[in-house]
C-alpha cells in the first residue's frame, strides 16, 4: 500500500489516485448528474458553500454557475489543480478548521458511510463547525439496496459502464467494495470501505453530531438535509 492510502482503499488505472482510491483522470471524464440540481433546490440563491471532498471539481463547476460562492476542499492536490473559479483547500476533512462558516455545507460522495466510525464522527463534526445560523448541511447517503444489488452495471451518459461488482464484509459492519469505471480506452478499479447505514442509524450519527434531518430532498432517500438539533 502506498503511503498515503487510507487503510482498505485502492484504485488503479491510468494516471493520480486519491488516498481514498480515486482516480483523478476518471473523475475529470465523468459528467456532472442530479447533484447541482438537489443543491440549488435546497439551499437560498447565492449561498456560501463549502463544499467538502470536491475532487476535481465536477459539481464545482455547475454551483459557481448558478451563482454560488464555492470553498471547496479535497485531501489530494492532483484533484484540487483542476478545480477552477472555486477557492480551494488542500486538507483532510477530519482536521478543517477554517474559522469561519457557511450558509451550507456539502458531504455528498456517500462520504458520511467512512468505514471508521471515528472518521464518520469527524467529518460531521467538521460541518457543524463551518455551519453558520440557520445553516443547512446537504448529505448525499447511500439507496437502501446498494450492498445487496450486488453485481449490478449502468452505461454512464459519457459512455462508461459502470460496474459495483461486489461488495464483501469486512468486520464491524462493514463492506469491502469492489467498482470498476470502463471506458472504450481505459479502465480504471476503486475498492473501498463502506459501512451501510439504516436509516435509523444514519440519524443517530447524525444526532452524535448535533444535527437532525431537516428533510429527505429525494424520493430514495439518498439526498437529505440536516440542520443544528439545538
Ligand atoms: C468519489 S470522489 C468524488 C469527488 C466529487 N465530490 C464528485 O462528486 O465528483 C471523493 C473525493 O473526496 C476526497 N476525499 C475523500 N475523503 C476525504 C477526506 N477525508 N478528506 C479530504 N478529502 C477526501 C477524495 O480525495 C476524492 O477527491
């Protein structure tokens, strides 16, 4: 394992990849989806969002032009250079400390199911610090079957089929996944750890924090807001 790898994380495939797997170059040729669309829906015109795990910037793009002012942040610099019109930050999301907040805050990339706990805890810690008055944090979670679809595979709008080809437990609840990003020209693998969250659970390590489901903005109950409990 490399160095920097976080524990139970690989990619492979051409060019940089992340300490959590991800392929940099991957993550530059896939389109943009339903993200910017649940943002701009939820949160008031023109907000600061600090926007957590960016990589290179795929929903980046789309908030600064819908007029949002974007912080956003990333552990890997090779992700963070092809970020443009945003500040960026080059940090663990663990340890931001900006000293200063946001009107909302974005954990998607199913980031909030870190296979450690204590890595789960501080992520959302690192939110309800950034989070100014009445400020909203949007989390993208993980749809009720997606450890038990398992093999399944869908053809990507820019061309790529995309296949979670298994996904193992590891202990402590929690999965090994196994995906692969194939393109005509190259292919690129991601295996990472994950721990699925009921419903009940998610909101309890959402009450951990200090934060409760403001409303689940999608049907499948993937993209949620949350706000302080108080
Ligand atoms: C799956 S990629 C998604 C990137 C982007 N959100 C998107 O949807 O295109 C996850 C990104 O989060 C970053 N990341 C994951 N865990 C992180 C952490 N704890 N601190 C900082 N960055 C992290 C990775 O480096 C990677 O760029």
């Amino acid at each position: 394992m490399a160095p920097n790898m976080r524990a139970g994380h690989r990619g492979t495939g051409p060019g940089a990849i992340t300490p959590d797997g991800c392929a940099v170059e991957l993550y530059a040729r896939l389109p943009v989806r339903e993200e910017p669309d649940v943002v701009a829906a939820a949160v008031p015109q023109g907000a600061r969002i600090l926007e957590l795990g960016c990589g290179v910037g795929r929903v980046t793009r789309p908030l600064l032009e819908r007029g949002f002012a974007v912080t956003a942040v990333d552990e890997s610099p090779e992700m963070l250079a092809r970020v443009r019109g945003a500040r960026t930050i080059c940090a663990p999301i663990e340890e931001l400390d900006l000293g200063e907040t946001f009107d909302a805050v974005l954990l998607a990339s199913f980031l909030v199911h870190a296979g450690d706990a204590e890595v789960r805890r501080a992520l959302l810690r690192t939110c309800v610090r950034h989070l100014a008055p009445g400020g909203r944090v949007l989390i993208q979670r993980e749809g009720a079957d997606w450890h038990t679809n398992v093999p399944r595979e869908r053809v990507d709008p820019s061309g790529c089929t995309v296949r979670i080809v298994s996904a193992e437990p590891v202990g402590d609840g929690v999965n090994s996944v196994h995906a692969e990003y194939a393109f005509p020209d190259a292919t690129w693998t991601h295996t990472f750890l994950t721990r699925p969250l009921t419903k009940e659970q998610f909101e309890e390590a959402l009450a951990e924090a200090g934060l409760r489901v403001d409303e689940y903005l999608t049907e499948d109950g993937v993209w949620v807001r949350a706000v302080r409990a108080e």
